[in-house]
C-alpha cells in the first residue's frame, strides 16, 4: 500500500532475495510494479549509451550465479554482459555455473546460522573460486557477498581475491 500510495512504478532492488519477493509475491498482495535486479538496469543502461565504460578492469574475473537471481529467476546473462564490457580478458567461469551454480550458503536465512558440523558451504565455493585463478569474484548479491568474504578470510586468500559487487566494478571502469 506504501509504494502505491508513493505512486512508485518501478523498483530496482540491489538484492535478489528482495527482488525475488517483490516480483514474484507482491502481486498476490496488490503489488504490480516493474522489477528489475541491477544488474539488468546497468545492462540496460549501457545498451542505451547512457552508462559509458571509461576503462576496463586488466583482473580476471570469475563470477557467482546468486541462486534467487539466477536459478529462482532465471537471470543469467545481464551480470555476465556488464563483466564482459569491464574485463579486458574473457570472464572465466566456474566449473559449476548458471542452472548448475553451487549456492554459497547464505540464502533461505542460513546468512545468520552458524554452522557447527562440517565444511562451511561457502568455503565449498570458495575453493571453486580459487580454482579458476581469478583475481575477483563478482557477484550480485549481498548476502553472497558477504558469505564469499567470510570464507576469503578464512582461506587466507585476501591478498590474491577479492569478493566485489558488480556495481562496484562498474564504479571503477567509469573512473
């Protein structure tokens, strides 16, 4: 009721958790807005010549497929196109990607549960990370985020990889 009485149309969300709520069940609820996840509107943007890349980033790239973005959502392509114009070399992609990503342990509420048996699901996908030699992880979501800088730390890797939001990487390549 909030955001129709505040005549809003469309929302950009920087979370797909929240973008995943707001598209899919607020329409139940009265909720008709346009939804889209930033990494479309940079996309967007960029198609349009209004967002202009002034350099490009010489790191290789790897990026994480959020599960609410990509799996709930069926949102691949446009955070691969934006790092695909930022990077100078080929973005390189994890052995498990897209359809097939591996979560990184933060959806669903598992971001506050402290985990007591076994191996950290992020740590899991850290190491697929580390595998590809990329210097960043990118991703589009803060959870996940948060989840892969965790495990960074814990695998000792903050001076080889760092963990970056896509919007992050275009600040720098408009720079």
């Amino acid at each position: 009721e909030l955001l129709k009485n505040y005549g809003v149309k469309k929302i950009v969300t920087t979370c797909p958790h929240c973008f995943n709520t707001i598209k899919n069940e607020y329409p139940q609820f009265g909720g008709e807005f346009e939804v889209i996840h930033h990494s479309q509107f940079i996309t967007q943007l960029m198609k349009e010549g209004r967002l202009k890349l002034t350099s490009r980033l010489n790191q290789r790239i790897t990026y994480h497929d959020p599960c609410y973005l990509g799996r709930h959502n069926d949102i691949y392509d446009p955070p691969r196109e934006v790092l695909t114009a930022i990077a100078k070399s080929d973005l390189v992609e994890m052995e498990r990607n897209h359809w097939n990503s591996f979560c990184c342990g933060g959806g669903g509420g598992r971001f506050w549960v402290e985990e007591k048996q076994g191996k950290r699901i992020s740590d899991v996908r850290i190491e697929d990370v580390i595998k590809t030699n990329a210097e960043i992880v990118a991703t589009a979501c803060p959870y996940c985020m948060q989840m892969l800088e965790d495990s960074i730390k814990s695998k000792d890797a903050e001076e080889s990889l760092k963990d970056l939001d896509i919007a992050e990487l275009v600040a720098e390549a408009i720079k």
